[in-house]
C-alpha cells in the first residue's frame, strides 16, 4: 500500500472523517470501524461522530509499514503491539491539579516539570520547545475538554521510560481546541518509541470518550483520586471490548 501525506491543499489540522478514511486506505468503512473499537488507530471523538488526524495517520500509517515490511493492512495490524495498563505509566505525582488558565507554554510547564522531577526527562527547556512546536502544526486539543500535548518524534527525545504526565485546569483555557471550547484536560504521553506513543494516543482517545471522564477530573481534589478514577475508566473501557 503506498504512504501518502495529507492533502497540502487543506489545513493541517484536516480531518478525516470515517468514510474518508476507509477509502484513503482502500478498506471498507466496517474496517476502520473495528480498529477504531480495537485500539488499533489513533481516532478522537468529535460531536459524536469519529474522526482521524491526517497526519497523524501519515505518521502511523509509515510506522505500521515499516515496522510489517508488507502492503497488507491487515497483516501491518497484526504486528502492533499491545501497551502496558494505564496503572503502570500513571502515578501520583506526574499529576498536577489547580493548573491556572494561561498560554500553551504556562499550561505546559507545570506538567513537564513532574517528568523532570521523576527523572523522565532530563532537558526541560528543549522538551517544552519540542511540545510547542508540535502544537505550532496543528492543535494536539481535540475537543470535548481534552488535549493530548506530545512530541512529534517521539524516538529523538531522551526519555527513560514509557509514562503519561496530566495535568488539569478546572477552569478552563484556551488550547485552540477543534472544537473551539476550553480545554480542561491534558494528558502528555511520553515515550521514546513511535509505535507505543501512537497506540497511547489512541487508548487514551478513547479512554477520554467516556463522558463522566472529564467532569470528574475537573472536581477532583486529589492527584490519587485522579489515578483512581483513570485506572477504573481504563478497566472498564477493556471490559466493553
């Protein structure tokens, strides 16, 4: 199957809708349907209804060939590994509540700085400017109060382990979201491998389509709580597969 980039003629925050998709890929609607619901593709949920990041899937359609070596898509699937449970990349402490509304750099900050705490990262300044950068191509806010900030070459950052920083900012701020509503929630996946960065942006993508999600962060009081509530919608999210 040839790589191909999105369309220069559209933004580059175009999105494909479902059907798009399918045929941008030469596979039938009810393919895409079942790697949506597998975890299978990086997909967000906007109005109801799914959508796909262009370059997004540029990106994880050129690591899926890669990594198979195969014109199949079906046989690409098949080599995606599984990640490891949300309980085992989130902790308490890469949680930041009480985050102030403010530029995409103060949001940032706060967050980063717990990955540099816990020695994940080891150069702050270079890995916000990378972060920032990412958001300079398209808004990583894809609505519904959620953003999902990440590098956009995962393998050129120092990171010591996979993990997943969040913070939270109860009241809201202005992220350029898809959807042109605040932001309440973001969620930095950190990871110095391409393939387990794009299937945490899609588990999280549909972790965070569960509506309860968001209020309840935006009301918790505690970064424990946080956990608690992520591990339980991550369980259940498994459990409705």
């Amino acid at each position: 199957m040839p790589i191909s980039r999105p369309n220069t003629d559209k933004p580059a925050s175009a999105l494909f809708t479902l059907e798009e998709l399918a045929t941008h890929l030469k596979v039938s609607p009810r393919t895409i349907q079942r790697m949506v619901q597998a975890e299978e593709i990086p997909a967000i949920k906007i109005g109801g209804q799914w959508r796909f990041l262009q370059n997004v899937i540029a990106d994880w359609l050129a690591i899926r060939t890669q990594l198979s070596g195969k014109d199949s898509l079906t046989q690409m699937i098949a080599t995606a590994p599984k990640i490891v449970p949300l309980s085992r990349l989130i902790t308490p402490e890469r949680i930041v509540l009480g985050i102030a509304p403010g530029s995409k750099r103060d949001v940032l900050a706060p967050i980063v700085d717990t990955l540099v705490n816990s020695g994940i990262v080891e150069d702050r300044e270079a890995y916000i400017q990378r972060l920032l950068a990412r958001e300079e191509m398209v808004t990583t806010a894809v609505g519904a109060g959620v953003a999902f900030p990440h590098v956009r070459e995962p393998e050129q950052t120092a990171v010591v382990r996979p993990c997943i920083a969040i913070g939270i900012c109860p009241d809201g701020t202005d992220f350029q979201s898809l959807d042109d509503e605040p932001t309440y929630v973001f969620t930095i996946c950190c990871s110095a491998s391409e393939v387990v960065h794009l299937r945490l942006l899609a588990k999280l993508s549909l972790l965070f389509r569960q509506q309860h999600v968001v209020p309840a962060m935006r009301a918790a009081v505690d970064s424990r709580d946080v956990m608690r509530l992520l591990i339980k919608a991550d369980s259940d999210l498994t459990a409705s597969f």
